[in-house]
C-alpha cells in the first residue's frame, strides 16, 4: 500500500492505496515530469496509461515502454482533440479502476 497526500486549502488529508487492481491515466507524457510519474507509478505496481499526443515516432514513448514492466500500456491521447478523448472509455477500463492524472496540474506523492 502507497500513502497519497492530497493537500486542499482546508485540510490535508492521507489515503492508503493498494495498487493491486489499480490503473492510473496520465496525459502529456511528452513531457519529462509525466513520464517519470508514469516510470514510478509502474514501479510501485499500478497499471499505466500514458498518454502521448503523438505516438508514432515519439523516442520518449518507445524509451518509456523498454524501462516498463508489461502494466505499462502507451496511448494516442490529445486531450485537446474532440474526437480522440470521445473515443476513450471512461472511468472504468474493464474491471480495473482508473485514476486520473493530468501533468498539467500539481499532484505530489509520497
């Protein structure tokens, strides 16, 4: 189990989460700072989709998936496209939970 702080302007609170079961969405992975939460996510155990606006041709995807185990699942995904966001499923992926994780805003684990 992982310890995640979510800090809000009234309070911070503390979850426990077990990756087991557990997948965790992240877009812009063309930057540096969402590929490495990507790298440590699937380090601790959670299965990844990182999401690249391009992913034909992209060295830093084709680097990311060799430094990942298999949970490590690479996507076309512009968040800024219409279509390509419709197209995607939801909130469920099967059986398995998604967490969302946009780069664009803060998100600090520990």
């Amino acid at each position: 189990n992982y310890l995640i702080d979510i800090e809000t302007q009234r309070k911070a609170t503390r979850y426990t989460i077990s990756p087991l079961g557990k997948a965790v969405l992240i877009t812009g992975c063309e930057s540096p700072l969402a590929r490495a939460l990507a790298k440590y996510l699937d380090d601790l155990g959670f299965t990844v989709f990182a999401g690249f606006k391009k992913l034909q041709d992209s060295d830093d995807a084709i680097a990311l998936k060799e430094t990942s185990s298999g949970r490590l699942k690479l996507l076309q995904l512009n968040v800024t496209s219409e279509v390509e966001v419709s197209g995607w499923p939801g909130p469920r992926y099967g059986t398995v939970f998604l967490y969302y994780a946009l780069c664009a805003v803060a998100v600090r684990l520990i």
